[in-house]
C-alpha cells in the first residue's frame, strides 16, 4: 500500500521555507575568471601548452596532464554557438510569450551556456558568430550572470 492509499488526504507539496543555508566557492580560478568579466569585462581562459588546450571557463589545472595552468589569456568576447535550445515555459510552468534561447557558445576550447538575445530565431543556427553583452559595470556582482547575454555579431 503506497503511502497515497494509506493518506490520502496528506499534503501533495509542502509550501513554506527551509532554514538552510549553504555557500558555494568558485574556487581559485573560478574566482579569478569572475573577477575578470566584473571588473574587467573579459572572459579568460587558461592555457596547457602540453596538452594544447585553451579552457573556458579558465581552471587552475588541467585535467588531462594536471599540471598547474598558470598562462592564463583573454580569450576575447566573441564565441560560436555550438548547440542551442528553445524554452517555452517560464520555470513555474507559465507559458513564455516568446521562446528564450539558451546555447553553448564555444570559446578557446570550451565555452559558456548562456542566453542569447537580440536574435532572429529564423536566424538561429548553429556555428553563428556571437559577443557578449555585458551588465552596466555598477550591476555586476561576480556572477556569470554579469554577461547579461550574447548576440549575434560578425567577425
Ligand atoms: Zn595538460
């Protein structure tokens, strides 16, 4: 007998707040490579010479080799989408009046999901050249979400 059949007047969802706290670090070159779009306005990738590698988002090691990445290089604002999907429900389930894209732009030899805007879905393909747009520098707060989104551009 599932618990459904043993009370079946028991609440379906429980609404209401958890005390919980809890902190997420982004690490050493987490940290540097947020600092970087805050402060800076730029996406950095770190480099392994050994393994040829340029990874987006910048990590402090490689995790091939494992050597320590201490080359670390603009990798410029400009990426290609490399795959992308439609959303057509906001996260409560309410249908959007428009779809909102989100893709995985390629930067060095990694890249960022992110939104894009400013688009022509009829336009939406894959290994279309886009930029990031970034928030006024006073948002910004040390977040990926400081890239407000990306958009179309030519090289
Ligand atoms: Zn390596």
């Amino acid at each position: 007998m599932s618990l459904l059949e043993r009370y079946p007047n028991a609440p379906g969802a429980w609404l209401g707040e958890l005390p919980i706290t809890s902190r997420y670090t982004a690490g050493l070159a987490g940290e540097r490579f947020l600092r970087a779009i805050k402060d800076d306005g730029k996406i950095m990738g770190s480099r392994c010479d050994r393994c040829g590698i340029t990874y987006v988002p910048a990590r402090q090691f490689c995790e091939r080799c494992l050597d320590e990445l201490d080359e670390w290089l603009d990798v410029g604002t400009k990426g290609e989408v490399y795959t992308f999907t439609l959303l057509f429900e906001n996260l409560d389930g309410t249908a959007r009046e428009e779809p909102e894209v989100v893709a995985f732009i390629r930067l060095g030899d990694g890249g960022l999901v992110h939104k894009l805007d400013e688009i022509h879905l009829d336009d939406l393909d894959i290994g279309m050249l886009v930029e990031a747009v970034f928030k006024p520098e006073t948002e910004r707060q040390g977040s990926i979400l400081d890239i407000a989104y990306f958009r179309p551009t030519s090289p």
